[in-house]
C-alpha cells in the first residue's frame, strides 16, 4: 500500500482523464443529469409561471425522494435479468435501456399536459419520470464501478459530473429557452428526444466483466448455508431463497462486517452530507421568478454561467482527489457546500441584484461540483465490487432522502418565515456534515490513501 503522503503527478492525474472508461461517464453523467431538472427545478418553474401556489410546487419536491428509495428496488436491477435485453446486452446496459424508455415516455406525456388543473396527471409523469431516472442511476453507478479500479473512480466522477452537468443544462437552460421561444409542451418533448444520447451510449458500450449471478450465490457462505438446511423442499422454493439471501441480505451484511461499529456513523454522514444544498433547491427557482429575473436570465445566469462554475469544481475536486486523496478534500466540500448556502439569504435580503446572483450561482455550483466529485469516490471506495448495483443505491439513496424530505416543507417555510430565513436554516442543517467528514479524514482506515507520485 503506498505512504499516506505520497501522491500522484499532476501530469498522471491529468492523464486518466484520457481513458475510455472515463470517458464513458462523460455520456451516461449526460443521460443520468437530463431528467433530473425536469421532476424538479424546471418542473417548478413552469407550475410557478402557470400560476401554481408555492406551497403546492414544494410538496413537488416530495417526487425526488423516489431517488432516495431506490435501494428497495436495487436489488432486482442488480441481480434480476430482463427477458431478451439481459442475454444481448447484459445486466446493467439491458437496465439502463429498459429506463431510458421510461424516461422518455414520462416526458412525452408531461408535454401534453396543462399543470393548470392537471396537477394530479402531471404528478403522476413526473413519478414515472423519476422512477426510471432513478433506476437508470442505480443501473451506472454498478457500470461505474465495476468497469475500471478504484484509482480512476475519482476521475470517472469527475466526467460524471461534467456530462451530468450537461444533461442539466440541456433540462435547465435549454428548455427554459425553449419555453420562452415556443412553449413548455415543445420543451418537454425536445427534452424527450434528448434521452437518445444514453441509449447510444448503452448500445456502444462494451458490458464490464463480472461473475454470473450462479457463481457469486455459490461463494455466499449464507446462501450456502441456506442451501444446505434447505434440503429436501421444492427446488423453486430452493432458488427464491438462495436468490433473495444474495440479493438483499448479503448486501447489507457486508457493510457492517467490514465496518462494524463505524458502519452506523458512516450511513449517518452519508445522510447528511447533502441536506444543505438539497434542502435548498426546491425554493431556488421561486426566489428567482418572485425578486422579477427573467426567464431568460434565469437560464443564462443560474444554467450556462452556474453549470460552467459546476464543470469546473467536478474537474477541480477530481484533480485533488487524484493528487492528495479523498481525506482532506471531503473536509473542504463539506465545508464550502454548506457555507455556500449563505450567497442565497444574502440574495434574498438584497432583492433583485444581478451581480449577487451571479456571486451565489458562482459560489454554489462551483462548491457543490467539487463536492460531488469527492463524494461520489468517497462512495465507490465503501462499495463492494460484489454487491455493486444494491450497496451504491442504499449509499445514494440515504445521501438524498434527509434533504428530499425537508425540502418539501421549503415552500411552507418561505411563506411562513420568508427566503432568507430558510436559506440560513439550510446552512445550519449542514454542520454536521463538516463535523463528521473532519473525523472520517483522521480515519485512515475509512479513506483511501493517494496514490504515489509517478517516478
């Protein structure tokens, strides 16, 4: 293993940027990104300028937290095979097709609706919308991890956020211009169309190797010992069981025996590490259309410029990790990811000032894009290549669901207290967060090393 101290060249951590599996994310970050806005800040935008009560477009929010649940269905994506797709394409391109689909239906029949007594309708597309995002997430992030070694997971991360950040530029910038110019309905099919780029990517894309699913069961001492006392019973009982054990249980298991007493402070800080910047969200958009920016505004300030600023801090906390390691470096996104929340109350207090928009747009996505790069090789480097598709779920999931949850109380909260209120509250949500990333970085047991500076 190499010294804690040691660290790659700038040239080698420049270099991994070049590789095919990481340039694989740059597509599938852009197919996971594009219909993540559309469920959720761009949703709101159009039910604000249809004449939706704010409080209403809050409890939208609540929409997000399928993203937070998906671990219950990870295990089916992980290990289940889909007739015909899984035996041409394999486990986790066939899941990846298979969502699209679903995304792209959702958002063809949201073009047809009319939010403006709709809600109900336009709720239900958005659920679809999300479940199959959700599910084409759970499907890359195994992709991910299992197509190339821990020491390029940091930079596949970093392509991840930048195509990502893309698919929310073309769901953010791209059809609120659309909307302005023709009208929502011609926005949300565009965006329909868009979704070909993942299914592309899906069909280009070589399989990653793994062990079938007969000889992962096979070297599950619990399934084995299932097996065992299960002698004599039908044997489709037999394979449900064997199936089940491998699937749900083990996955779980795993964790804690690997990290026993520190498994449950780890799950705790992957819970809160996001709930500042996510509690947040879903009450960006209205502060912006109520302080009287424009659409078009709203799309070349808080989408081009503020994904731009996102780009650079995935590329910038990628580097860094690839330099010095992921200890320090999630101290520092921690931080900035929570203090950054304070642009915004200022923003409030101000009223409609372009330069302090741009100021909190420049501090928040450039903050939360090293944020993410870090985190997300936080994350794989918890993740057993054995359970890859269930644990990483369970990881995601429990890092959105605190902040999904909260924010759907953000509109109740604006209207009671006012933005600048919530926005302090969201800052002070993420203390913990820096708190607990601080002793996870003393921890060398829990983060891995950087890799060795190159002779």
């Amino acid at each position: 293993m190499p010294h804690p101290t040691a660290h790659r060249s700038w040239r080698g951590a420049l270099a991994i940027y070049l590789r095919a599996p990481v340039i694989t994310m740059l597509f599938l970050g852009f197919s996971a990104g594009l219909p993540f806005l559309l469920v959720f800040s761009t949703l709101s935008a159009w039910l604000r300028s249809d004449g939706v009560e704010v409080a209403a477009i809050g409890f939208f929010a609540w929409i997000g937290m399928l993203y937070s649940i998906k671990f219950f269905w990870a295990p089916v994506v992980d290990r289940l095979a889909l007739p015909l797709l899984t035996r041409r394409l394999g486990q986790r391109r066939s899941w990846m097709l298979l969502a699209q689909l679903m995304i792209a239906l959702g958002l063809a029949a949201l073009a047809s609706l009319e939010p403006q007594g709709n809600l109900p309708l336009v709720a239900a597309c958005a659920l679809l919308v999300a479940f199959g995002s959700a599910t084409q997430d759970i499907a890359i992030d195994a992709f991910r991890i299992e197509s190339a070694p821990e020491d390029m997971q940091a930079a596949m991360a970093s392509t991840y956020i930048i195509g990502y950040r893309g698919g929310l530029l073309a769901a953010g910038a791209g059809a609120l211009y659309v909307a302005a110019a023709v009208s929502w309905e011609a926005a949300y099919l565009s965006m329909a169309a868009l979704v070909g780029v993942g299914v592309i990517t899906v069909l280009l894309r070589p399989e990653p190797a793994r062990l079938s699913l007969t000889t992962q069961l096979i070297h599950e001492p619990r399934v084995r010992a299932f097996l065992r006392v299960s002698r004599g019973r039908p044997k489709w009982l037999r394979r449900l069981g064997a199936w089940l054990i491998g699937a749900v249980v083990c996955p779980f298991t795993d964790f804690f025996t690997r990290h026993r007493r520190k498994a449950l402070w780890l799950l705790v800080f992957v819970a809160v590490f996001r709930i500042s910047d996510l509690a947040m969200a879903s009450m960006a958009n209205p502060l912006y259309i109520d302080l009287g920016f424009t659409l078009a505004t709203i799309a070349n300030v808080t989408n081009i410029f503020g994904i731009a600023m996102s780009i650079s801090g995935g590329l910038l906390g990628g580097l860094l990790v690839a330099r010095y390691g992921i200890g320090s470096i999630l101290v520092l996104g921690a931080a900035a990811a929570t203090l950054t929340n304070l642009l915004f109350a200022a923003l409030a207090l101000a009223g409609q000032s372009l330069p302090l928009l741009v100021m909190a747009i420049v501090g928040d996505n450039l903050a939360n894009g090293l944020a993410s790069a870090v985190f997300i090789a936080f994350l794989s480097s918890l993740t057993s290549k054995a359970y890859t598709a269930t644990q990483y779920a369970l990881f995601s999931s429990l890092m959105t669901l605190p902040g999904k949850f909260l924010s759907g109380f953000g509109g109740l909260v604006v209207a009671a207290e006012g933005y600048a209120t919530f926005f302090v509250i969201s800052t002070l949500l993420g203390l913990p967060a820096i708190a607990l990333a601080i002793w996870i970085s003393r921890d060398r047991s829990l983060v891995p090393p950087p890799a060795p500076r190159a002779s």
